[in-house]
C-alpha cells in the first residue's frame, strides 16, 4: 500500500483521479491537498474514505506536513503560476527531505520541445531532483470550453482567442483522470516514461464553434484576434498577467507549429476510445446555453 498525495485536489483534474481512484479497486490510502480542509470535505463528501491535508501551492509552511508520510505524488501546476523556480523548486526540496521517491506529474502535448513553457522546466526540475516519475502529457482539455473560455461565451457568445486556424486535439479531462489513476495505482510498471494523452480529433475552433452550434438554440461565434490585441482584451478584464501569457502561449504558439500528433495510450491502456467532442458537447450543452434559453426548458 502506498499513501498518495493528490495536489489541486479540488481543481478539474484532481477532482477525476480521485474519482477514478475511487471507482477502481486499489490498496492505497489517498490524500487530498486543499487549501481548506473543511470546504474540501464538502466537494468530496462522495468520498468517505478519502483523508485530507493543508496543502498550498503559494505558502511553503505547508509543504512538510503535507508531505509527511507520503510515498507518491500526484503534482500538477496551477493555471496563474508560472515562476517555476519561485514555487516548485522549494516544493521538490521538500518532496526530497520528506524522503518522497515517486511523481506523477500532470505536463501537456509537447512540453519536451518548447522550453519557454512551464511545463517543461517542471519536467526537468523533477529530473534534476531524480525522482522517479511519469509525465502525463494531455493535449487540449475539452473543458476549457466550459471553465477558461465560458465567460466569453456566456457573456459575449463568442469565443475570443489567438488561435487563428490552428488545429488543436481534444481529450475529455474525464480520460486524462482515469489515466491518471491508474497510472498512480499501477507506478512501478509505467515509472520514468512520458505518455502522451489525446482524443482521436484535431479540430480548429471554427469547426469546435460549428459543433456547439449544432447542439445549442442561442449560436455563438468565433473571433480570431491577434496576440497583443488578445492581451489588452484580458488585461482589461483583470486576469491576472501570468495567466494571459499562459493562454497566449497555448493558444498563439499552435499556429506555427504542425498538427498535434494522435496518441493511442488511453485506448491501450483502458481499452476504450476517448471521449470524442459531440459527445462532450451534447454531455455538457446546457452550459453553452443562454441562460433565459436553459430557464424556459
């Protein structure tokens, strides 16, 4: 039995490998790490077996007792940090004093060639500290549809990006979460390798716009801006600097880059086929709606 530490516990893909943990059979005693215990305990009361701990990406104090006890960690990198050597370097100097051996580090698509990213300097941050580890490399979470990109849509109905026409594969953080479990319970026979997580689809988001159409009443649009006008856009709505550098490195670099390339892994490993998009789409519609639309159904 190992103790499992899952950081970002309450986020999107936290909150799924404890799901998927749950929902599969395993000896393991798991450990969410949430800023606020008791809030964390409502979001997982479906859990009773799960245990929790102080943790804290942004206050170090935390760190050694969250990692007391604990064998393997489930380490993913909060969407507004971006200074790896501020956060994550005392992070993994602890994770080593606290006599941890084992990471699972949740990166995306192609970190191992684009070293400006921070996905990458966390890879080679956990190498320099010689942890034993696998890299879970997801490509475009489908869910960016409903969490980063839903406030233009509900409030604009436009999805407002630097894209262009880049082509983008889509996964369902739901496949990435059950990756992620059962990578965690089954460590030692995938450590020290990197997978790549994908859907089956390389889609733009003129065609990803098309398909939400084809499932809502209230159509929304697509607006191609470039990156310094996509800056000033969100910097007037307040998000937070970091964050919008992020965003335009996700969404600007594509447009130089080839096609993502299509993964197998999800389907060796489950023997399933991913989620594919009308699926999502039609799974989480009503959240593309107008709400006065959602009120009258």
């Amino acid at each position: 039995m190992s103790n499992i530490l899952i950081t970002g516990a309450t986020g999107n893909v936290g909150f799924e490998v404890i799901r998927f943990l749950f929902k599969k059979s395993h000896s393991h005693r798991v450990v969410a790490g949430v800023r606020n215990i008791e809030k964390g305990k409502v979001h997982f009361k479906e859990f009773p077996n799960l245990c929790y701990v102080k943790f804290d990406f942004e206050d170090s104090a935390t760190f050694a007792p969250a990692f007391e006890g604990i064998d393997r960690v489930f380490l993913l990198r909060p969407p507004h940090i971006s200074d790896v050597e501020k956060y994550f370097k005392p992070l993994m100097e602890q994770m080593k004093n606290s006599n941890i051996h084992e990471v699972v580090f949740l990166s995306v698509q192609g970190a191992e060639k684009s070293k400006v990213i921070p996905h990458n300097k966390i890879e080679s941050l956990i190498k320099r500290f010689e942890f034993n580890y696998i890299f879970l490399r997801p490509s475009y979470f489908m869910q960016n549809l409903t969490t980063t990109l839903m406030e233009d849509i509900k409030n604009k109905r436009e999805i407002i990006l630097p894209a262009g026409k880049a082509k983008f594969n889509w996964v369902d953080l739901e496949n990435i979460g059950e990756v992620g479990a059962i990578v965690l319970d089954r460590f030692k026979e995938h450590q020290n390798q990197a997978f790549e997580i994908t859907g089956l689809e390389n889609e733009n988001f003129e065609k990803v716009t098309s398909l939400i159409n084809a499932a809502i009443k209230s159509p929304i649009k697509y607006r191609a801006v470039g990156p310094l006008k996509f800056f000033n856009i969100k910097k007037q709505e307040g998000l937070v600097k970091g964050l919008i550098v992020v965003m335009l490195l996700l969404h600007f670099l594509p447009r130089w880059q080839q096609e993502p390339k299509i993964s197998h892994f999800y389907e060796r490993l489950t023997g399933q086929k991913p989620t594919d998009l009308k699926t999502f789409i039609n799974r989480e519609k009503n959240k593309f709606e107008l709400q006065k639309e959602q009120n009258l159904s």
